[in-house]
C-alpha cells in the first residue's frame, strides 16, 4: 500500500477537498513558493504520540504526496529537561507505522542552534530584543490581562551593547537557570498578549540528548518554529488551532528578520469520546500506575493502539473519513471502532475461542473417537486457506449459549433445542447439570451423525450456530477484554473536587481464561484474529509459548452505547 493511501471503503481523501488543500491549488495557481509543497511534522520528542498527532501526520504526509511534495519530520528538541531518546526512537516507529515516509529529511531544531543565536543577536542589534531579570512570575505579572495591558520591564530599554554583552554571558554559562531570558521586544500594549515582549531563550544548565553539555541556554518552540520553517524552505506550517494567536509572532519573527517566510494554517485539533489527548494527562496516567505504561491498549497512543492490534490502515481511513475544520469538534470513538472492524473485516481469518467455557459431552458420540475438520479461515475469501480443526466427544461452548429457560426467539442451546456446531454437527441437547451452588457445569447432549459438516440431512431448519473448541485439544490462553479507559464521554467534565481521573472506568480491563482452537497456537505477536461471534484479537507481546495472550481490538458491534445506557 502506497504511502498515507486510504484504506479499501473509506473516504479517501481528494486534492483541493478541504480548506487546506484548496489554499495549497491557490498557492500553486499563482505561483507562490514557486509551485513547491514543503510540509512537515514537527513533534516534540518528549512523550509518546497519541491519536491528535496522528490525525497532523496524516495530513502534513498525505498533502506532501497528493501535491507531488515532501514532508520532513523535524523534532524540535529544545526543552533538555523534558526531552529523551526514548522520545526519539517512539516517534520514528510510530510515524513509519502510519505510512509516514521521511527520506532523507530527519531534522531537530537542534541542528539550528547557531542560527538561531545569530539570529537573535541580529534582533538585538536591531533593538528588536533585550535581556530581561525578570523572573518568570514577574514577566507573567507584568504582562497583563486580556482586558489589561501590561508593563515594561524595568530592563527594556538597556542599550544594544549591554544586550549583546549580557546574552553572550548567558550563552558563556555565567548565569543560573531562571536568572535572566531573553525577550523580543514588541508592544507591552498590544491585543495579543502572545505579542507582549514574549521569551526568546531561556537558560537551562541540562544535558541535551544530541548536543550534550555544548549549549545552557535553549530557544522557545515559538520562537524556534518558525525559524527552522524557514530554514527548511518549509512553503505551508499546518499547525492545530491552539496556533492561531501564536501566527502573529509566527510572522514577526520571520518579516523583522527579513527571511523566507513560510505560510502558517490552522486546522482544528481532534477532540475524541471518552479519551483524553493531553500529552499532560496521559503522562500522569502513566506515572502514578492507571495503566501499565505508555503502550497499554487501552491508551490512546499509537503504541498502545497498535498493540492493541488496531491497524494503520483504520487510523488512516478513521482520519480520512473526520476531514478537516476550523473550529474544535469532538468525534465519536465509536467512528474509530467501525474504520478498525471495516478494515479488520476484511484482513482477518476467523478462528473459534471460548472465553466462558461450559463442558458439553456428546453421549452417542463413540468414546476416544477423533474427527477433523477442514474449515475456512474466511467464509466470504477462499484466499485465506482453511485450517484443521479435530472434534472429540467432550467440547466446550460459550456460557452464554446455553439458557435453561430461553426467552421468546433464542435460537441458541436450551434442553430438547437442537443447534448447529459451527462446521460439524447438530446437537441437541438432554440434560444440565448443575454443581453443588446451582449453576450449571455441563451439558449432555447427543448429536445426529447424518448432519457431518453442519448440514441438514434432511432439509430440517436449524436457526442457532454456535462455535465450540474441543476439550481435548482446547489451547488455555489469558484473554484481556479492553473497553474505553473513560466511562463518561467528556472525561475532562468532572465535577467539583474531582478530577478527569474519577472518570475512569472500572471495568476498562477484565481478564479470562479462554480456550482456543489448537491452529491458533501458531500465531505470532502482532498477528490479529476474529474469534467467531466475539470479536477481533490481537496476540500480545506477554505471550509465552505456554500460555498465548490475546488482547480484544474491538468488538465485532458497537455495545458500548447500550452498556453506558444500561449502567446509567
């Protein structure tokens, strides 16, 4: 599959269909940037990306290659306290997981560092900045309110000679974190406050991941951004709407200094049901235990979700189908789970497991008696081969399909119902028998010989088919059922006193002791697999060769609407 291309069924996505692209074709009608399209993805490599980020990939990669472009993932890496190489490596892999393809163009605003400096030591000869003392509770104070304008500082007007000598010092190591910044100096009174003498650098005496120990005093992202767009020859910056204030510095930086200047736009960020997408918030999850880690399955992460076994392809077409906008909007999570079950539909052989397992013997069925089954691994794609399944006396079916007293219209297995096992037999069934508490431990049923491969010998009707493994032959498996992290849709909606972690759902992991058909032991970790009439899984990393772990994808409908409102 080509690069970022819409998976098969999904929106696929049409130059000039949205207001992005439309101003690329106008850009590229009148000539501006030369008809180029230079994009590209510009993460901060301190924490791992989640769904929002994949939503700017697909957009900054697929409108690289639909206008015959190139996108370059840059990391502005200019925050050593926060910043990793873990970070690094994370944001590789998940962009190439999503299609995202770089070439040769791995950049870091940390290449830039010596620009940048001269860069601003040209502002300073220009009287466009200055060293200020202030500390960072000051410039806050004195730089107003939105109804307010602020105050000068008392260090503004020092002369450009002082500046130079005083940010050359900083650069030199003479200063403590936090002592002096840098500020572009601009209007204390102006309606943006972004404008109001915003920072320029900071000091931070850290070690940086690339550049170690060479630099203590680090550039803002704003400040940065910007610049290393026009470095780059970047022609359109795609940034989310949280953006839109910051374009006026954006344009200040680049017309003071007289260079080339890309073109900012802003798109709306993607807001999803009950998720959270603040790289703050999903941090604390990690950090105080709410799940196990950055790739739990039931983060939105990309790490996560692909461990989860959610493919790049539903990703993709999920990010197609939502498009673009211009103000903030909130999807339904249920649009993601029918791009992952629309596309896994069609990619994945089915397989039976037994995730509640009550015992059914076959009494006519001849003791020690082995049959095998050929059975398909798609019944609507021969393309995906069938496999061997053995049937013995003794099998296991799902709890759930037996009912001692079946309500109007259950087609399943109640005592004297007959019912087809899914490619072998029908059973009827004859007796349940209960343990000492009352709940029933097994069924003893018998079955018709002349119905071999599920078909009526007879042309009788049998509504009810059911999927089975046998006993004998049943792999145990540790069977993880994921549900949505959040149980509200709004998890940042909590109430007085609590916070978005008191919207976390109990029962977002329940683990169960399945039982699988024995073809199933041949899969390998990441290979995805509906069991027949439960779901879409996916084989865990934690598997060993005795016990297999499987997480739930998704559920083959969408239950979780109808469970919210049942528990409600």
């Amino acid at each position: 599959m080509g690069e970022l291309e819409a998976s098969k069924g999904s929106a696929n996505v049409k130059v000039g269909s949205d207001f992005i692209r439309a101003r690329i074709m106008e850009d590229n009608a009148s000539g501006r940037f030369d008809g180029r399209v230079q994009t590209r993805f510009p993460p901060e490599p301190n924490g791992y990306l989640h769904l929002g980020h994949a939503k700017s990939i697909c957009l900054n990669f697929g409108v690289a290659r639909e206008f015959g472009g190139q996108c370059n993932l840059r990391f502005d890496d200019t925050n050593p306290v926060k910043e990793e190489r873990e970070y690094v490596e994370s944001i590789r892999e998940d962009v190439r997981w999503l299609g995202g393809d770089w070439g040769e163009r791995e950049l870091y605003a940390s290449n830039y560092f010596e620009q940048l400096y001269a860069y601003a030591e040209k502002l300073i000869q220009m009287g466009k900045a200055y060293v200020d003392d202030l500390s960072t509770e000051e410039i806050r104070e004195y730089r107003g309110t939105l109804t307010q304008p602020g105050r000068e500082s008392p260090w503004r007007n020092r002369s450009v000679e002082e500046n130079l000598n005083l940010f050359r010092r900083m650069r030199a190591g003479e200063f403590a974190d936090g002592e002096k910044v840098l500020r572009a100096k601009i209007d204390m009174a102006s309606p943006n406050v972004v404008m109001r003498d915003p920072t320029l650098y900071r000091i931070r005496h850290a070690q940086h991941h690339r550049t170690g120990v060479d630099w203590c005093i680090y550039p803002m992202y704003d400040y940065t951004h910007c610049l290393s767009d026009s470095i780059e020859g970047i022609t359109h910056s795609l940034c989310t709407l949280e953006f839109v204030n910051n374009r006026e510095l954006y344009d200040w930086v680049l017309d003071t200094l007289g260079v080339y200047h890309p073109q900012q736009i802003e798109f709306a960020r993607l807001n999803v049901t009950y998720t959270v997408l603040s790289k703050r918030k999903l941090i604390q999850l990690v950090r105080e235990g709410h799940v196990s880690g950055w790739d739990d399955p039931r983060m939105p992460t990309l790490c996560g979700m692909r461990r989860r076994g959610i493919p790049a392809e539903a990703v993709r077409d999920f990010c197609a189908r939502i498009g673009l906008a211009r103000a903030d909007s909130t999807v339904e999570y249920a649009m993601l789970e029918f791009c992952v079950r629309e596309w896994l539909n069609d990619h994945t052989p089915r397989l039976m497991a037994v995730l509640d397992p009550i015992k059914v013997i076959i009494e006519n069925y001849p003791e020690g008696q082995e049959e095998v089954f050929d059975m398909p691994c798609h019944p609507e794609d021969a393309s995906f081969g069938s496999r061997k399944v053995p049937f013995t006396r003794e099998l296991y079916i799902e709890r759930e399909d037996f009912r001692m007293n079946p309500p109007k219209k259950y087609h399943r297995l109640s005592p004297g119902a007959e019912v087809r096992l899914r490619y072998a037999y029908f059973i009827t069934c004859r007796e349940a028998v209960l343990d000492a508490t009352g709940r029933i431990c097994e069924l003893r049923c018998t079955y018709d010989p002349a119905s071999r491969g599920g078909q009526s010998p007879d042309g009788r009707k049998v509504k009810g088919t059911i999927h089975w493994v046998s006993a004998q032959h049943a792999l145990s498996a540790e069977i993880r059922l994921y549900s949505q992290l959040f149980a509200v849709e709004n998890p940042d909606a909590a109430p007085e006193g609590k916070t978005f972690l008191d919207n976390l759902n109990p029962d977002s992991l329940q683990t169960v002791r399945g039982l699988l058909e024995p073809a199933l032991a041949s899969y390998g970790v990441g290979d995805r697999v509906q069991f027949e009439r439960l779901g879409y899984f996916c084989k865990d990393r934690d598997s060993t060769e005795e016990t297999p772990v499987f997480n739930r994808t998704v559920t083959l409908r969408d239950t979780w609407a109808k469970l919210e409102k049942k528990g409600g």
